[in-house]
C-alpha cells in the first residue's frame, strides 16, 4: 500500500505551517566529497522542526541549557485529544469537563450533567 497525494481543497500560510508543526519536519543529510577514494570533506546535517507537542510526543532532543520547565512546554506534554467537531487539539480535560473553546462542542456528558434551564 503506497502512499496517495490528496488535495485538500485550497491551503493558505497559516495552514500549511499548523500541518508541519503538528507532524514535524525533519530533514537528514549526509554529505562527502572524495577524490581518488579519500574522504576531503564530510558534513552531516540533522534538523528537526517540529512544535513542544509533535516533539514531546515523538522524544525529540533539545539543545543543551533549553528551559523545559516553561509554560509552553508544560502545555506540550498535557493529552491533547482533536475535537470530533472542528478538529482542533484541545487538551483532553477540558474536551471531556467543558467542551471544545474553538467551535463550543459539547460532549454527550457534559451536557447530561448540565442543568435544563428553567
């Protein structure tokens, strides 16, 4: 089974950037130039760009002295779950307890637990 291109419909800048962050790019490279079988040059090449999340979630290294212990991090390793509704990644606590903030899905149990108004 191959690999099929799709296309999505149109895709603007905002949109292609999400897709590489949220599936990462990483790009891998070894390059040498020989003559007559003796290795002059080497240069390996090893990149990732990828967002806190995709990286966490794939172990990804960082640089020594980067600061894990920032918000953006913390938010990074918290479940993420894509709402049914608008597929967004909202944090899997808030899905279940409150809803999607980006569309206002509710959850089926969310909503039993909610009042009728009167």
């Amino acid at each position: 089974m191959g690999l099929e291109a799709r296309r999505e419909g149109k895709a603007n800048l905002a949109d292609i950037v999400d897709k590489i962050l949220d599936k990462g790019l990483v790009v891998n490279a070894d390059i040498t130039v020989s003559l007559v079988g003796v290795e002059l040059l080497g240069i390996k090449i090893r990149a990732a760009l990828a967002s806190f999340e995709t990286a966490a979630r794939y172990g990804l290294e960082f640089p020594s002295g980067t600061k894990l212990e920032s918000t953006a991090w913390q938010e990074a390793v918290k479940a993420k779950e894509e709402c049914p509704q608008c597929d967004k990644r909202v944090p899997l606590e808030d899905l279940k307890s409150a809803g999607c903030p980006w569309c206002g899905w509710i959850s089926a149990k969310t909503q039993r637990a909610i009042p009728a108004a009167v």
